[in-house]
C-alpha cells in the first residue's frame, strides 16, 4: 500500500505542473484521495463486505466529489485531476496510466446484472464531462474529446470527438508508457464538415462561371 501511494505522489508531480511537493500533493489532491480509499473499499468488496465496502466509497464521494463504485478495478497510476463529479461504475476495468479530468462519466446503459459498464486500456484519456456508457471498450492511447458521448468500442491509438463520438483520427503507434495530456488541439468533426461543404460550393460556382464564361451553357 505504502509503495503504491509513493508511486501515486510521485507521477502527479511528473505529470501536473501545478504540483510543487509532495507535502502538498498528499494533502491536497482529491483524485489520489479518492483512488486511495477505492483501493481499500475494492478489498472489502472482493471479500463480500458489500455494505461496508460502499459505505467507504460514498464517505470517499462526501470528501472528495469523487464517486467509484468499490466493485470497480482501477490499474496503477490513475490521475483524476480535479476531479469533482466523476463517477466509475460496478464493473469498469481501468488500465494502468489512464487520465480522467472532471465531470466524466464511466457508466451503465440499462439494469444488466453482468458486464455494463466501460473498461478503458492503458494510457487512456478522457477529457473533461466526457461520457463513456456501456460494456465498452476504449483502446489503448485512446483520447476522448471534452463533452463527448461515447457508446461503441474505441480502436486503440485513437481520437472520438462528438455526440455520439466518433474516431476522427488514428494516430501511428506511440511509446508504451507516455501519457500524453494535450487536448487542445482535437480535431472539430462539424467544423472539417462545414469546410468541406464551402470548398464544394466553391468548386461549384467555378464550374457554373466556365460553363457562363464559354457558352456551353446555351
């Protein structure tokens, strides 16, 4: 538990600039707060202490605004950043070096007493309120976009945008093990849509001046 905590402290410091020392990543991040108290809910969990184990992550969700279900399994070094309304479901599987940013949703479609809810492989990123809804699966070096609805399988080393999301860019093979935290720069479906549709209009236009220009249109 000791060492995982170690190895929790130390890749916010890698990976948030606002971190400045461990004294203040221990006290102050309700993400490695929230995950801390999953680790410990999950066992309880595993050994039949359902009550207890949900009592634990609903104290967690009051002190952090972070809700994981205990049956959840989280891999190592999840970094839920800020954090404030994010919700995990009962049967989410998380990869290791995921990023979750505030307000999403790992969530369930309907009453299903099975698989329901999404797994996300390693060095996943969702953006902020994304919602990802189902037994689903997001690949690895996946990123989905802010806002987002996600509600089929992602292929890995990919970018979904949208509502619903859709893959509007696959990416070559990166560096098992970086994490990539830039999405500023996603692309914008209905924006490529409408500058596709300006760029027809235009050739259009073209065509209707040469066909005027020659005569071929008498």
């Amino acid at each position: 538990m000791f060492s995982r905590m170690k190895e929790d402290i130390n890749m916010i410091l890698e990976l948030d600039p606002a971190a400045k020392s461990k004294f203040e990543v221990f006290f102050t991040y309700s993400g490695l707060h929230a995950v801390w108290m999953h680790l410990i809910a999950h066992k309880l969990y595993k050994r039949k202490f359902a009550t207890l184990s949900r009592v634990i992550s609903q104290i967690s969700r009051f002190i952090t605004g972070i809700e994981i279900h205990p049956g959840a399994q989280v891999g190592r070094r999840l970094f839920i950043d800020h954090g404030m309304g994010v919700v995990i479901g009962e049967t989410c599987r998380i990869g290791n070096n995921v990023t979750i940013y505030q307000g999403v949703t790992l969530g369930g479609t309907g009453k299903e007493e099975t698989k329901r809810h999404p797994d996300l492989d390693d060095n996943v990123l969702v953006a902020a309120g994304a919602k990802v809804l189902g037994n689903i699966r997001i690949g690895e070096n996946s990123k989905i976009g802010a806002n987002s609805v996600v509600l089929i399988n992602v292929p890995k080393d990919s970018t979904v945008v949208g509502i619903p999301a859709r893959v509007v860019k696959q990416a070559g093979e990166k560096v098992k093990g970086a994490r990539d935290l830039n999405v500023t720069d996603l692309p914008d479906p209905i924006l490529e849509m409408i500058i596709g549709l300006e760029d027809e209009i235009k050739d259009f236009r073209k065509e209707v001046r040469d066909e005027v220009k020659d005569g071929s249109h008498i």
